[in-house]
C-alpha cells in the first residue's frame, strides 16, 4: 500500500496551490482519505478529510471557506486546492488514508493506518 503526495512548492501569500494524493496497492472504496500537516516544532495537525465513496468531506475551522478537498474521477487520487494562503499555512503536508472512521474521527491522526511521505509548502509573507 502507497500514497504518493505531490504538488507542494513556494508560494505567496494569497496563492494558491493543489496538492494531489495518488493511492495504490489496494483498493480504497471505503477508505476516509484526510490530509495533515505540520508545521516545524509543531504536532500534526488534522486539515481534510473525504469519504472516498461518499464524498462527505470534513474540514479544520483554521481552513474552511479557503482549502477544497476532492477525489478524481478515478478515485485513486485526493486533491486539496488550497486558495488564499497565509504565511501560517507553511507546514509539510501529508495524505493518509482510514478505514471505519466517522467524519468526526477523521480528524484524529491515530485513525490512519497508511500515510503518504509528506510534500512541504511553504507561503511566503
């Protein structure tokens, strides 16, 4: 089982950027799909979730009305668009994925049991 996360970079303050999570090795119909991130010296925190099938998706308060999180049509990838960037948005971010979790449990990271290797932004003031 693998996630490959991708499309970090460098940008601005009030950029935008799309990350993308691609899943293989199993099938994840019924995975929640979330991303994390953490920021130096800082804990993991919970950004995203989707339910992969469902589509139902959950958000962190620090980025609701600015991050989208999708799947593709192909539902091995996760995307999270993320629009109007703030310098505290600086973090490596990671996609992991959960089985038999609620929307609620979908922010708590000892619910994933695969994770992603992490992909950095970072947002420039």
């Amino acid at each position: 089982v693998q996630l490959q996360a991708s499309g970090g970079g460098l940008v601005q303050a009030g950029g935008s950027l799309r990350l993308s999570c691609t899943a293989s090795g199993r099938t994840f119909s019924s995975y929640v799909m979330g991303w994390f991130r953490q920021a130096p010296g800082k804990e993991r925190d919970f950004v995203a979730a989707i339910t992969w099938s469902g589509g139902t998706t959950v958000y962190a308060d620090s980025v609701k009305g600015r991050f989208t999180i999708s799947r593709g049509n192909a539902k091995d990838t996760v995307y999270l668009q993320m629009d109007s960037l703030k310098p505290e948005d600086t973090a490596v971010y990671y996609c992991a994925a959960a089985s038999g979790v609620s929307p609620y449990g979908s922010r708590w990271s000892i619910n994933y049991a695969y994770w992603g290797q992490g992909t950095l932004v970072t947002v420039s003031s």
